[in-house]
C-alpha cells in the first residue's frame, strides 16, 4: 500500500510538472508574440521621431535665413514641455553632468 501511494505521489507529480510545462510554453510563446508587436511598434515609433526630426529641421533657418544644419544641432525637450535647439557639443556635456547626478543619486 505504501508504495501505491508512493508511486501514486510520483505519477500526479509528473503530470502536475507536464502540465506546468505545457502552461510555461504557451505563456513563452504569449510573450514571443509580445515582444515581436512591441519590437515593432518601437520600431515605428523611431521611424516617426526621425521623420519628425528631419522635418523640423527642414523648416529651421538660423538669423541669416540660412537652413540650420541638422549634423551640428539637437533638439532638446524640457521636462516643463517646452523645446529647445542647442550645439550638438553642448547636448552632450549637459547629458554628462545628468549622467554624473544619476550616479551620485544611486
């Protein structure tokens, strides 16, 4: 008798790890099918924001009403929404001084 139920335990064990696979693969692929629509959706995202950028760019004039160069300039938003074009040398030093506050705060 105490190995019936011994070999019982050991069978609805099996069955239950089965199952917990079978659920664990099909979870997988729920969260393969996610990330592929997340991919592309990244994807699409990115492709509009560099429309945009080049469009935006397309419409600057510096003071003389000369196009401005979109090689030496960023666009840099503002955590108030407001929106700024600024030196490509002075994006990165601001983006170095919040890299070091983002260090010092952890």
């Amino acid at each position: 008798v105490a190995a019936q139920k011994c070999r019982k335990r050991k069978l609805n064990a099996i069955l239950n790890l089965e199952e917990d696979v079978c659920n664990l693969q099909t979870q997988k692929e729920s969260l393969k099918k996610e990330h592929s629509q997340c991919s592309k959706s990244i994807n699409q995202i990115k492709e509009k924001l560099n429309n945009l950028y080049h469009d935006i760019f397309s419409r600057l004039r510096d003071d003389q009403g000369r196009p401005v160069n979109p090689r030496q300039y960023v666009i840099q938003p503002s955590s108030n929404g407001s929106v700024f074009i600024i030196p490509k040398h002075l994006a990165k030093s601001e983006q170095k001084q919040d890299n070091r506050k983002e260090q010092k705060q952890k």
